[in-house]
C-alpha cells in the first residue's frame, strides 16, 4: 500500500501539471469561465482514474507522457460530470472535495459553462497528435470516450439516477444504473492504455471485465460510505441519496448484503488480472484501495 500511496502521489502531482498546462490562467473578459474551470479541476480528489489510465498503460508498456495527457483528458471530463452533478436541478450539492462546489464558489450559469468547457476541451486533448501519431487510434481513444460519457453511458446513468427518486428500480436496474453511471468512464480509463499500445483483443477483454467490476466495487463503497461516513471524510455531504428518496445500492441490498457482494466483484475483478502476472499487482493493489476506502 505504500508503494501505491507513493504512486498516487507522482500521478496527481503530473496530472494536475497537465492540467495547469492545459487550462492557463487567462486575462480578460472571460477570465471567470477559466477560474471556475481550474478551481473545479485542480482542487484535489483521489486521481484514481487518472492512475488507472497510467497503470494499465504500464501493463504494456506505453509512453508515460502520452498516458499522462489522456489521463489529464479524462479528468477534465470526470471534473465536467461533477460540476453538472452537483447543479440545483441535479443532486443539489454544496460541497465536493471539501470545498464548496463550483456553482456555489461562483454561480450556477458559470458552472454549467465551465462544465461545458471542460468537456469540450477533454476532447480536444484526446484529438492532438502528442497522444499518438495515428490518426486511427486518436479516433478510436475519441469514439470509446464519446460512448462512455454519453447517453449510453455516464449521462445515461445519470438519467436513470434522476428516474430513481421517482420510479420503483430492482435491484438489476439499479447495477446497470451504476454500472454506466460511474463504470462507463473508469472502464475506459483502463481501456486506453491498450488501445494506445494496440495490444491483443485478449488483453483487452480482461481489462474490460476487471474495469467493470471494479466500477461497481467503486459505487458500492460510495453508497455504504454516503450512510455510514461524515462530511469530513468525505468531503461532501453524506445521507444525501436517501434524503432525496433515491434507490440505492445499499437502499436494496441492505449495509451486509453490499459488502458480500463486493468481496464477490472483488474476488472476480482479481481473476481477471491473473493474466499479467506481477504485472497487475498495482492493479491489485488499486482494487484493494477502492474495497477498502473512507472518502
């Protein structure tokens, strides 16, 4: 776990230096757009998608510069859905990170623009030929993002998220709910890495299956951390999806039958890892991490 924290640590301090490229600061009438976007992007959090994005690439060896900027892209993106999230129309948060959240530090139009900013522009850094000379595999990191982010994806799950306040979900609807919601965007954070490597349909499919397990470990822990954690290890407010009548993970499979099924996806996700021996223990060590977090 140390060698992860260590991790952790040189993977947050090289993606936000990517990031404070990427969004300078800027002068001028529209310099409050740009401060929403840095105080959103730059305010810390755990980087695990981003790490994902490294460790998979590591896997096959890929160039640490260019995973580092698809890292940067992802986070830009994974900032944007925050943002949005947070909105009044929304959940209605007003803190996230221990901060408070962008539309209360500003205002929500400005918010909802530095949202849409940042979306374009995670875009844009994906489009750039310093990810990869290949146009194709450019296209192709593009097209798998689109999908994961979009309506058959996060924004998707954030429909049926809204839904579920109103609406009766089993306990299948709310996995697939999950599963695009918060899987969609970390399933691809472990995909690009083979696709910039251009590895094997193999490889590929392995990664596949642990991202998706580990997307639901990821959600099952924040729905058991959002009823038994504070504010304080959080950074954001706890108790809110019940309050807001939602269904839930924990809401449907009561605080014990969660946890058994995370040491379920758990024992399954390090299944999948099997393939690149000592290879994947930093992903081992990360499935760990996330079963095991507090905020």
């Amino acid at each position: 776990m140390v060698v992860l924290a260590n991790l952790f640590k040189e993977i947050s301090k090289l993606t936000e230096s990517e990031l404070d490229k990427i969004l300078p600061i800027v002068e001028g009438s529209e310099s409050r757009l740009h401060e929403a976007m840095r105080y959103s992007s730059m305010s810390g959090g755990k980087r695990v998608r981003p790490l994902l994005v490294v460790a998979c690439g590591d896997l096959f060896d890929v160039d640490r510069d260019k995973l580092i900027r698809v890292a940067a892209a992802v986070e830009l993106i994974h900032t944007y859905s925050l943002i949005h999230d947070d909105l009044p129309a929304m959940d209605n948060d007003g803190m996230r990170r221990g901060k408070p959240t962008c539309h209360i530090k500003f205002d929500e139009a400005t918010a909802i623009l530095a949202g849409d900013a940042l979306l374009t522009i995670g875009f844009e850094v994906l489009a750039d030929p310093k990810i990869h000379p290949s146009a194709d595999i450019r296209i192709r990191l593009i097209a798998e993002l689109s999908s994961a982010v979009g309506p058959r994806g996060m924004v998707g799950g954030q429909m049926l998220d809204l839904l579920s306040s109103k609406i009766k979900f089993t306990k299948s609807e709310v996995l697939r709910l999950q599963s695009l919601k918060t899987g969609a965007l970390i399933e691809f954070s472990c995909k690009a890495g083979a696709i910039l490597s251009g590895v094997g349909s193999r490889e590929t499919e392995k990664l596949t299956s642990f991202a998706r397990d580990l997307g639901l470990i990821y959600q099952f822990t924040d729905d058991l951390l959002d009823v038994d954690s504070t504010l304080k290890e959080t950074g954001k407010m706890v108790n809110k999806d019940a309050d807001l009548g939602k269904a839930t993970i924990v809401s449907l499979f009561g605080k014990k039958g969660a946890r058994k099924e995370v040491s379920f996806l758990e024992e399954r996700a390090l299944k999948n890892l099997e393939i690149f021996q000592e290879k994947g223990e930093v992903l081992g060590a990360l499935l760990k991490f996330v079963v095991n977090r507090r905020n």
